[in-house]
C-alpha cells in the first residue's frame, strides 16, 4: 500500500502531539473511532481516505481530517448539497 504524502502529515502531527512512533501513530488514525463531522454530524474515520489525493495540496484534507469528513471538506458535503436543493426549491417557489 502506498502512502500518500498528506496523510504522513497526518501521522507527524499524531506522533508530534502524542509521542507515539510513526507505526504506533498510523495503526491508531487507521484503527481509529468513527469522529464527527462538525459540518454535518456524520460519523467518519481518518483513515478511511488514506490512499486519497485528497491529503495532497491543492486540497489539503490533511489539514482538516479530525474534524470534517472529506465530504465537507471538498464543499460537497450533506449540507452542502442540502443547501443548494433548497436553494432551487425557493427559486422555483418564487418562480411560479
Ligand atoms: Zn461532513
């Protein structure tokens, strides 16, 4: 399995935070309890996307993955798409 360099930054800031070693760090993101999203209140894992570009700039997930699930992070979230449903539900309602 490759490891994509963004979620190595999500394993140092693990170990940095922790003192654990990088084996140690990376075996607890990838066997970690669901968190919640703070966007949309869904359960997700760290490391569930762990072989996604997404880590990697221009995205940055790394920087976000403890606290929204990647969803949120790309804008594409529940809530987001929520919004933008009921964004057309009122410009049709103001239509007729
Ligand atoms: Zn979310």
């Amino acid at each position: 399995m490759t490891m994509k360099r963004g979620f190595k930054k999500v394993v140092r800031t693990r170990m940095l935070a922790t003192g654990e070693s990088y084996s140690v760090a990376r075996a607890k993101i990838l066997s970690s309890d669901k968190v919640r999203c703070v966007e949309c209140g869904q359960y997700y894992t760290e490391g569930d996307e762990v072989d996604s570009q997404y880590y990697d700039s221009p995205y940055d997930y790394w920087k976000g993955c403890h606290q929204y699930c990647l969803a949120c992070w790309l804008g594409v979230g529940p809530k987001d798409i929520a919004r933008t449903l009921k964004e057309i539900e009122q410009e049709e309602t103001s239509q007729s």
